[in-house]
C-alpha cells in the first residue's frame, strides 16, 4: 500500500480492514481460492479493481493509487524513501509455493547451480539428490 494509506499505520491487517478498499490480487490467489479460507464470508463482498501476474506491475498499479496489492512479503523491497509499504495479514496467512522442472531438462550451468542450491537447502537429506 502507499505509505499516505489510512492503513499503512496499521501493525496488521485484518478481514474486515479490507473490505470496501480497492484491491489487486494476484490472479494465482484467486484462482486457488488461497484467500477465501482466511476471509471466510467476507471474501464475496472485496472491492477487487485488478489482477496481476507479477507484482511488480501491481506495484506500479499501487503507486498510482489504482488500490492496495495482496501480495508476500520481500518480493517489492522496501525502502526509505519509497512511497509504498508493506502490512501484514493478521492472522497471519501463509502460501504454499512450488517450483517444478521437466525430467530431463538440459540446464545452463547457472540454472543447473541455482537448482542444485535449491535443492541442498530444503531437501531433509542434504547428501540425497532429488
């Protein structure tokens, strides 16, 4: 949101803080209905104003005053001079992410290190590869 937002003062933001103020949320949310668990009835009633697929867009939508974006957290990075500000949900929602890749794929070598990298930190079994 824009740090002149009556909510940017807000530690957190809840179901009912949203309701009646323009949204963006991301197409994905939408689609897996990641936000009507935690809006509960209130997710029929959301002002929704646009959709993105990268937030950066959303975030320029943002800037311009078209809403407040429903996004994670870190993507934008905040800093001290910026007009935008991030809040979080409370209670505190989490999204599940997923990266996949085709069987045999040929990768660059910086693909194939960045997979590798990825793979050492969340794998339970640093030694096993995926």
């Amino acid at each position: 949101m824009r740090r002149s937002h009556p909510l940017a003062g807000k530690p957190g933001i809840s179901p009912e803080d949203l309701q009646k103020i323009p949204l963006i949320v991301s197409r994905q949310s939408l689609a897996q209905n990641e936000l009507s668990g935690w809006l509960g009835k209130q997710c029929e009633s959301l002002h929704i104003v646009a959709t993105y697929n990268l937030l950066y867009n959303a975030s320029l939508m943002v800037e311009e005053n078209v809403g407040c974006a429903l996004c994670l957290d870190s993507i934008i990075p905040e800093y001290k001079n910026s007009p935008l500000i991030f809040r979080p949900l409370k209670p505190r929602i989490s999204a599940g992410l997923t990266i996949v890749w085709k069987k045999y794929q040929v990768f660059t070598k910086p693909a194939k290190l960045f997979l590798d990298t990825l793979q050492e930190i969340i794998s339970p079994h640093p030694s096993k590869k995926h």
